[in-house]
C-alpha cells in the first residue's frame, strides 16, 4: 500500500472494514488476542512498551539512546520519561513517531494522530511496513472525540502492516464499546489495563466488568472471532 491508496480508503469506510478485516483473516484467521497493559498516562505523541521495563511516554527523541535513557531514568508507575532527554542524536519521525530502527521485537508502540497528521500517519506506516521488527504491536489512537476517526486509524494499520506487526485497540484509550467496533476495522488485539474479577458481597458471583480478560474475551465473542488469552501478567486496575 502506498500513502495515497491509504488516503483514499479513508474516505471509503466501508471498504477500509472489509479491506481491513481481510487483512486480519489473512494474517490471524479468526484469532483475536487479548492482552494486559500497564496503566500509562495518554500519549500526546507516543509511548513505548518495551518487556517488563517501565513505559515511556513522549519522548523528545526516540533513538536507541534516548530510548535506554528513558527505561534507567523512569520513575514511578507511569513510567514517565524525564523532560530534559533532547541531547544526543535524534532519530525521529516529522510527527515525533519512533523510527523503525529505534524499535525491537516485541515492542508496543501506541500512537496519538491527529488530523492534521494523517499524511504523515500514512507515510508511517508504510515506512514501518518495510522495517519493522518481528512481534512488533501498534496501537494507535486519535485524543480527540471523533469515533470513525479512530476506527479509521485501525485499519489503515491492519491494510498496510504485515503480519508480523500486530494492531491493538485499546479499550482505554478508545473506550471499550469502540475498542470492541474496532474489530470490524481489522483490529486483532484487545488490550489495554485489566480489571480483577470481583464478588460481589454475601452472593459470590462475579460482578461484570468488561475489562477483565474474561470480559473482553466475550467482547471478542460477540463479534464472531475467537479470543486467546496472550499476556494475563501486566499490572491490573485496582
């Protein structure tokens, strides 16, 4: 796919679904994961999950240095970069998106796009198409309101990525009713912090909550895909 063939199917959202949805067929079959995430601040640009390390948020560069910088000098359970990591040689996207080669297997990368960077989102996505490392996941996101939007972001990422690069919906970031249309976009990842299951007093029946994996996995359900339990380890909601 080329930036402009994205750009058109954004104006096609019917067929941006079923393009999308093909694409994830092709890749997963039926198969849609659901996968914890630590609780992390909303990125204004990006943030970066990276194995058990802390998550960085925003970074004002996003190469290799600034990237290791960030995992030793985070603090506390946001993870949040320091604020003065713009010395050192930057390697960042027009948008402040992270360069492919910044990135490593098994990374997660969620992206805040607006609309006045959608061609620059495009133009992205095709460059991390032909470098992105195996195990890779993005999620990306649009801050403001604006429901199609966002749906919009999903499967242009499933259309354009192949299928070693996964595409998340975050319930978090994308509300969970949205996170759960985003499977129609082609999304195949769930994700975002999990709930515990809780009692509810003197009954001792679960009290529903979609956000646990058990509730996202009927989300998934209802949709007409099969859930797989991935990463049940990250950090849980209280």
């Amino acid at each position: 796919m080329t930036p402009a063939e994205l750009a058109r199917l954004f104006d096609q959202p019917a067929e941006a679904g079923a393009r999308a949805q093909a694409a994830r067929a092709s890749h997963f079959g039926r198969r849609v994961q659901v996968r914890g995430t630590p609780p992390h601040p909303p990125p204004t640009v990006a943030a970066l999950l990276r194995g058990a390390g802390p998550v960085v948020v925003d970074l004002p560069g996003w190469s290799q240095e600034h990237v290791a910088r960030a995992m030793a000098d985070a603090t506390g359970r946001s993870g949040h970069a320091e604020s003065d990591m713009s010395s050192g040689t930057c390697a960042s996207a027009a948008p402040g998106w992270p360069e492919p080669a910044a990135l490593r297997a098994g990374d997660r990368v969620v992206l805040q796009v607006d609309r006045a960077r959608l061609g620059d989102y495009f133009e992205y996505l095709v460059r991390l198409a032909a470098a992105a490392p195996e195990g890779l996941s993005v999620a990306p996101y649009c801050a403001l309101a604006g429901g199609l939007m966002r749906l919009h972001l999903i499967a242009a990422a499933r259309v354009a990525l192949p299928g070693r690069v996964r595409v998340e919906a975050r319930h978090d970031l994308l509300g969970i009713r949205l996170a759960q249309v985003a499977l129609g976009f082609g999304a195949d990842t769930l994700a975002g912090p999990l709930a515990q299951t809780r009692k509810l007093p003197l009954a001792g029946v679960p009290r529903p909550d979609e956000a646990t994996p058990a509730g996202l996995a009927a989300l998934i359900e209802r949709a007409g895909l099969e859930p797989v339990l991935d990463d049940m380890t990250s950090e849980t909601l209280p």
